[in-house]
C-alpha cells in the first residue's frame, strides 16, 4: 500500500483491509473498523464523495447496530417513524397498506423513512477524511503470497491481507474475481449469466417553496405513498423531516430493451433525465396535482438516475476477496 494509506503494522495480528466504494456499504465497514482498531483503508471511483439517492427506510434489522455504535439518536434526528406503507392504482385510488406499527412492540424499535444523503452525511462524518483515497477506479485485482492487490486506473497498486468490494451492482472487484475463478473452472455457472429484469429509476429530493401546500409534512410520522400504474411504470412521494419530500420513479424494462439500456447507461446526461420526467410529469400524485408540482422544487444536483437489474449471485467470497451490498445482491 501506498504510505499514506493504512498500513499493516509488523508483527500485527491484525490485517489490513481494502475497501472498495465509498457508498453506505463502504462507509459502514469503514465505521465499524475505525471503531475496532482494524487498519484499513477505503478506495472510491468517483472524483468527489456525492450524496446520492432519495427515499429510505431502515428498521429492526439494522437499528441496532447504529445504537451500539451510539449513532442512533443522531440518525432519529434526520428520520421520521413510518407507521404504514401505502399503495394505489394509477388514478391514485387506495389498494392497501402495509402495516408496519406492530414492529416496535416486537422488536424495540420504529422502522424510519428518512432522505439518503442525510443518512450518507452522517455516516461519512464517521470515517476520518484520510482514510478515503478518490479517483481509485480498480481495474483489476489479483492475489499471490498471502497478499491482495487492486490495480487501478490512475497506475498505482495496493496491496492489504483483505479486500472487500462494495462498489455496487457493476462491481469490477467482483468482475475481476469472477474473471479469475472462471479462467480456473471454478466459477459456477449461474455466475456467469446475465442480470435479468431491468429497470430505470430516477429519484430526488424536493425542497418545495410553500410546504404548507403539503400537509403530509406537518405530521410527526412519515408518509410513504406509492403508485402501481399500468403500464409497467410506479411512482411515489415521501415525507422526511425538514419539510422535504422525496420522490421516486420506476419503469420496467423488457428484456430487449434491457440489453440495450446497459450499452447507454453511462452515456447518460441531462437530456435523459429530462426525457424520463417529461413521461412522468403530467401524472397524478398521489398528495393531489401532478409530479411535476414537486419536480419543480428539486434542486438538479439532488437528481440521479440508475439503471437496475435483479440477480442473486452464489459466489459472494474466494480467498482473501469479500463481495458485499449490492456488489452480490441486486
């Protein structure tokens, strides 16, 4: 590893570990390393750590980490409780709901809906600045003499006892990896055949000028409000603190269309997410009026848009290289 980096101390029994992706995944793995004392040390592709994304939720399953780490009560600070989830038709009539008030008397704890960079935010605050190297696109990796080693775009080599991929449904350390187990005969199958069922998905983060105009956002609870349209596309609004609403887009590829969209997905550009509100703005929202009343209200840099395919992969580790997030579950 490069010397500012963190480095295997001799006669350690501690390895050090490489992580790359700097997203919730990565950052996670960095907290909870920082706070054992385990030197490692985190790579990102991006030029600048961007919080990203709309709309999430986390309960029961998770909380209690946060708690242990004593980031719960800063993390209720960003969310709000989500007592139900609900769904409805393309004219925004109500299908159901997905009742979720049982779980604190079950488990001890809410499920929250809160928007993601508040979440990112918090979590990279955790992870000293130093220990984050950008412009880090792994290439390749390899692995020979009890060591690990990523190659990267920029030429520089690193080498640590552990690598962790977290860098997200493309993942090159799991390409890489596969490459590798597939050369020796050893990758199964099921490994090496394509993502199936594309989607688009474009999320924001609303600052609307007059929130009075949303009641949903005086309530202390969140609200989640999802509609199924017909025609393969789903849209939805949120309500987090602060008076923001986030908002969420979807449509569902045909396979076709799928094999097509992988070769476009990194040409994407302004005029593709302009293309993709114009299909959803003149829909009904489900809070009264249309989409585009709170596409107005979101500020360009808290837009993104992803191309998603689902797939289980079987292989999630091979010798000194973990696959995490994403990087092993679509």
């Amino acid at each position: 590893m490069s010397a500012q980096h963190a480095q295997h101390t001799e006669g350690s029994s501690q390895p050090t570990v490489m992580i790359v992706g700097a997203g919730l995944g990565g950052l996670m793995l960095g907290i909870l390393f920082e706070r054992i004392n385990i030197p490692y040390h985190i790579y990102e592709r991006a030029s600048e750590l961007r919080a990203l994304g709309s709309v999430m939720t986390l309960g029961p399953n998770i909380l209690p980490v946060f708690e242990q780490l004593g980031l719960l009560e800063e993390f209720e600070g960003i969310s709000a409780p989500c007592p139900s989830l609900d769904l409805y038709n393309s004219k925004t009539e109500k299908l159901g709901a997905i009742d979720l008030r049982g779980h604190k008397a079950a488990s001890g704890y809410e499920n929250f809906l809160f928007a993601r960079p508040r979440l990112y935010e918090l979590m990279r605050k955790q992870v000293p600045a130093h220990k984050i190297s950008l412009n880090k696109k792994v290439v390749s990796t390899e692995e020979k003499d009890g060591k690990v080693f990523i190659h990267c775009a920029d030429g520089a080599t690193h080498e640590g006892e552990i690598l962790i991929g977290a860098d997200g449904a493309y993942s090159n350390v799991r390409e890489s990896l596969y490459k590798r187990l597939d050369e020796n005969g050893i990758l199964p199958k099921d490994d090496l055949e394509s993502l199936t069922i594309g989607y688009v998905s474009m999320v924001g983060v609303a600052d609307p000028k007059n929130p009075e105009k949303y009641p949903q956002l005086k309530d202390n609870v969140a609200h989640y409000d999802q509609v199924l349209g017909d025609d393969a596309r789903s849209w939805g609004l949120f309500s987090v603190p602060d008076n923001q609403i986030c908002w969420m887009l979807s449509t569902q590829l045909s396979e076709a269309e799928s094999k097509a969209q992988r070769f476009t997905n990194a040409e994407w550009g302004p005029e593709a997410n302009e293309a993709m509100i114009k299909m959803f703005q003149d829909l009904p929202s489900p809070w009264g009026g249309k989409m585009a009343d709170v596409f107005v209200d979101t500020p360009t840099h808290l837009i993104s848009k992803v191309f998603l395919e689902e797939k289980m992969f079987k292989t999630w580790y091979h010798g000194r290289t973990v696959l995490t997030g994403d990087a092993i579950v679509l």
